[in-house]
C-alpha cells in the first residue's frame, strides 16, 4: 500500500512538472501588436506591456520575462559579459528523445541552457549574476544549469564578486534523473564556499521557484528577495492536494505567504528591483557611500529641564517608560541612519513583528539595525505583540547579527520590551532556546555591538539582545529582572505594591549605571515624544560614532576579551 502512494506521488509530480513546463507559456507576452492578457482577458499592446517591465497595464499581471530582458532592465547597459555560453549537449539516463528535445529548444528560445550567467555592473557596483529562463524545459535543474551556475559562483568567489541569482524552476530535470538531483549539492556547495570568503549572495525568487532549486541554490541568499504572487515551494500545490488530501489557503506558498512565515526578505516590485539590487549592493561594499547621504554631526544637548532635575520616583520612570506615545524603536531608525531596509523573518517559522532590523547606513558606514518594536496605535501594538518577541523574533534577530559578523558590519540594538512573549505557543516553539542562543552567540560575535534601552527593558525578553560591548539607556528606561508588579506579586503576594516595588529593585538607568550594568545614561527633555526625540537622537548621534570608531578599531581577540570581561565581572 505504502509502494502505490509511492508511485502515484511520482506520477503526480511528473504531471505536475509537465503542467508547469506548459504553464511556462503563460502567462507570457502575448505575439503581434494587440492581443489578449491571458489573466483578465483585457486586449493589451505587446510593445508597450516590454516597454513597462512586462507587467500587464490593465490588472498588473506579472508576465514571464525572457532572460536578456531580464538583462537589460537589470544591469548597467553594455556592462554584461556571458560566461559559458555554450554548454556541451549530455544525456545522462540516456532518456529517449530528450537530445532532440534540448535542440529544439535552443533554436525556439536562442538559448543554449535554462540559465544564462556572466558579469555586469549595478549602479556601478560590479556583480556575478545568473538569470533562469523559464522557456527552456521551465528552467529545470539539470547538468548544463547545475554546471554554469556553479562555475559561476566558483569564479566569482576568485574575483571576490557578489552573486545575484533570478530564480524560475519547475524544480529538478526529470530526465536526468539522479544527475539533476545531484546538482542540488553542488551548487549548496559553491555557495558555502562562496559564502566561507565573506561574500554577498541575492537570490531573487520569481514565478515559480519550485522543487530541487527551491530546496538548494534559490533559498540559501544572504538577502531573499521575491517578486510580487511569485510561487514558491517545495512541492507544487497540485502534488500536496492530490497525495495529502489537504485544501489549500487561498495565497498558499505565494511570495507574501512565504514573507509572513519567515522564508523572504522583501517583496520587491519589478520595477524597483534595480534600485533595490543597487542598495544591497552598495551596502556590502568596501566603499563609503557618497558624500550627500552621510548626515552631519551635530554636537546637541537635550533643551530644557531634564527628567534628573525633576528627581523622579522609579515608579514615576516606570510609568515614563511605558507612555503610549513614547517614541517607538523604528523612530530611532528613521532619526539615526539612512538607507534603512528591513530583512525579514527568522527562515524557520515567521516574521515577528515585534523585532523590527535590517541594514542601514551610519555616516557612510554600513550597519545592521535590530529594534524591538511596540505599536503607534492599539491595532499596531497588537500586531506587534506590545513588544514582546516570539522565539521567531530572537531568531530573527540573530539570523541578522550573524550576517552583520559575515560582513563585517557593526550592529546597533535597541531594547524596549515588557519581556519575552509568554504564551503557549512561545514555548511550544521555544522561546528559552532561542534566548539562551541569542545569550550563546552575541557572546562571541566578531563584531562591535551597541545596545540602548529606550524604554523597558523586562528580563531576559531584553538580555537576549544586550549582550553587548556596551549598553546604554535613556534617562527613563527601565532595566530589570521582571516587572515590578511581578516582583510584588511573587515577593509580597501583592501587585498593588508595584511602586513599592520599583523603588526596591533599583531598576531606573541611574540605578543600573552605579552596578556597571551600563555605560552611559543619556538624558531626556521633560516630556519625551517623537516630536520632542529629534533633541535626543542628536544627543546620541556623536556618541555613536565615537563608539563604532573606537571598537573598530580593535582586534577581533581584543573585542572579544572585552565583551568577555564586561560580564564576566558582573
């Protein structure tokens, strides 16, 4: 019984694979001047659907784009080389018919291969870029495709090149058999490789992205980015339908389904996909970003009484600490750094919305941004689980620190959370694994890492991501064990006492400043707001320079002995 559910999932796939390789015609551009969008029927003009980015001009359809255009609305024109053009035929299952099968191919499609690759130029930046073809047999994985890819790679880890990859795949070649299989490992490989040398990967998910290349080259990027409705998966929709007898949600394995389950970082509209490309790229270069997106340094001070001249009870603070209308992590983001984008998800189970990072730029230096985030709104706040991150969340965090390492990129912090997200399924997914791995990592990561509390900082929902070189807090953050009606619940059985309670934990950042906990208090204007946080961010913004220029210039032994002894000493 278990053999006949065997074979009938083969034959599925392979039905599936022959129903996808015929659905690579459409939806396609349609030939002659007007013709009908096989999505809405509307009559189109070919020409002007090339000239707008081959999307469909009445209903946005995405169109299946031909390799060279891909070029040429990609790179920097007359900038691109081919590498292996020509792929020598191979047959190896000796399957009957398929030489004919490729030749005739290659005449149709003027293409040697399901994938075209080589060298060009984005925004002036210089890249190793691989472009699949979903006319040539849906641009399924077999010898030729696994071979140009990997010597692609291979090449551009020697000229120490960034990789961009625009995946479209029926999955493996049926008629390669175990050869097709194969070339899953080996293009893994290259890119481990290539990835071990400290450079830059963008895979580029497009409509479809299934089997073998999803579950090798097409998810392993440094940065996933899809393109809008892309499918995306393992096995196709028909396969899981037909041998599970599962229905499937409406939107299942779509771009924005994987982008909510963690799998994808952005969702980049095609026509923005160059300047997107452009920035990444940019990002991990060597190079400082030009003069004009490098912001001045003002030396500012926080106008008006401060918080300090108020003297303050700690419960007074904690109530600061909590205001709705505190400033939020990403208010930070938008004051401190330029060129923001968010990565997201933790490629296991989600993207929680509660940790918000990405890359940045500092004053012309790169740097990876991880904020926990509560909401502006009520709705927000609930999307964001009032800021309390999920295991998905810390691993998300880590997923970017641990890419900040690979690149050399220093990472900024900041902590603003009640504490760890406590509900069922945060333990069924792990939520003190994923803490204690944060804890296990940051330890030893080689590279400088600041950490500011903004607002609370509850347990070890907030010590999960300041284990850092140094912590700061804003003069009204809070920093604790737990909160302080926890503390009078457990201690006195009696939350009431919650003011009682703050004054006793010394948990208000002047407290934490005189145990070494922290490094530096950085004031606040008497009400702190985000029309008011300008006055802040321009107190902090010398202070982070000083910091990032002052721990990079360390060894990597030294940073790591530093950070050692500062909670070793504890």
């Amino acid at each position: 019984m278990k053999l006949d559910n065997v074979f009938k999932k083969r034959k599925i796939e392979q039905e599936e694979l022959v129903s996808e390789q015929s659905a690579s015609e459409g939806p396609k551009i349609p030939a002659g001047l007007l013709k009908k969008c096989n999505h809405c029927k509307a009559a189109i003009i070919a020409e002007d659907v090339k000239r707008d980015y081959y999307i469909c001009p009445k209903c946005g359809e995405y169109f299946h784009i031909p390799s060279r255009a891909r070029l040429a609305i990609t790179l920097d024109e007359g900038t691109f080389e081919e590498w292996d053009p020509v792929m020598p035929p191979v047959n190896p299952m000796e399957y009957k018919g398929y030489p004919e099968k490729v030749a005739a191919l290659q005449e149709k499609t003027g293409l040697n291969e399901a994938v075209i690759t080589g060298k060009g130029s984005i925004d002036g930046q210089k890249t190793a870029i691989g472009i699949c073809d979903g006319r040539f047999l849906m641009a399924s994985m077999g010898y030729n495709v696994g071979e140009k890819i990997t010597k692609m790679v291979e090449r551009a880890t020697e000229e120490r090149l960034p990789v961009i990859i625009f995946c479209c795949s029926g999955g493996a070649r049926m008629q390669e058999g175990i050869v097709s299989l194969m070339q899953m490992a080996k293009t893994s490989a290259a890119l481990k490789r290539h990835s071990d040398a400290g450079l830059l990967y963008i895979s580029v998910l497009t409509d479809p992205t299934t089997g073998g290349v999803t579950a090798s080259f097409a998810m392993l990027g440094d940065i996933i980015l899809a393109e809008p409705k892309a499918l995306i998966g393992f096995a196709g929709p028909r396969v899981i339908e037909q041998t599970m007898k599962q229905k499937l949600p409406k939107g299942f394995q779509r771009s924005e389904f994987l982008l909510e389950h963690g799998f994808v970082d952005e969702i980049v509209e095609r026509s923005k996909m160059k300047e997107a490309l452009a920035a990444y790229l940019h990002m991990h270069s060597k190079e400082a970003r030009p003069e004009e997106n490098i912001r001045d340094i003002n030396e500012a001070s926080v106008q008006g009484k401060t918080c300090e001249e108020r003297k303050l009870s700690a419960w007074d603070r904690v109530l600061l600490s909590r205001q709705n209308d505190r400033p939020v992590g990403t208010d930070y983001i938008e004051l401190l750094f330029t060129d923001f984008r968010e990565l997201h998800g933790d490629r296991q189970f989600g993207d929680d919305g509660a940790i918000v990072g990405g890359v940045a730029m500092f004053h012309g230096r790169p740097v990876t941004v991880i904020v926990q985030e509560k909401g502006k709104t009520t709705k927000e706040n609930i999307a964001r689980g009032f800021g309390m991150p999920k295991p998905e969340g810390y691993r998300k965090a880590l997923r970017l620190m641990k890419q900040a390492e690979k690149f050399h990129r220093p990472v900024f912090c900041i902590v603003d959370t009640p504490g760890a997200f406590c509900g069922m399924e945060a333990e069924e997914r792990g939520q003190g694994e994923a803490i204690a791995r944060n804890l296990w990592e940051l330890s030893s990561l080689k590279t400088p890492v600041l950490t500011v509390v903004t607002g609370e900082g509850g347990s070890g929902g907030a010590l999960a991501m300041a284990v850092a070189d140094e912590v700061w807090m804003l003069e009204n953050a809070t920093y604790s064990i737990l909160s302080p009606e926890g503390f009078a619940s457990i201690l006195w059985k009696d939350a009431k006492k919650a003011d009682e309670a703050a004054k006793a934990m010394k948990l208000t950042a002047g407290d934490v400043l005189k145990r070494g906990v922290i490094e530096r208090v950085i004031p606040e204007p008497e009400e702190l707001t985000r029309e008011t946080l300008p006055e802040v961010t321009a107190h902090m913004e010398p202070e982070i320079e000083e910091f990032f220029q002052h721990y990079e210039n360390m060894s990597e032994t030294e940073l790591l002995n530093h950070r050692y002894s500062r909670f070793r000493e504890m």
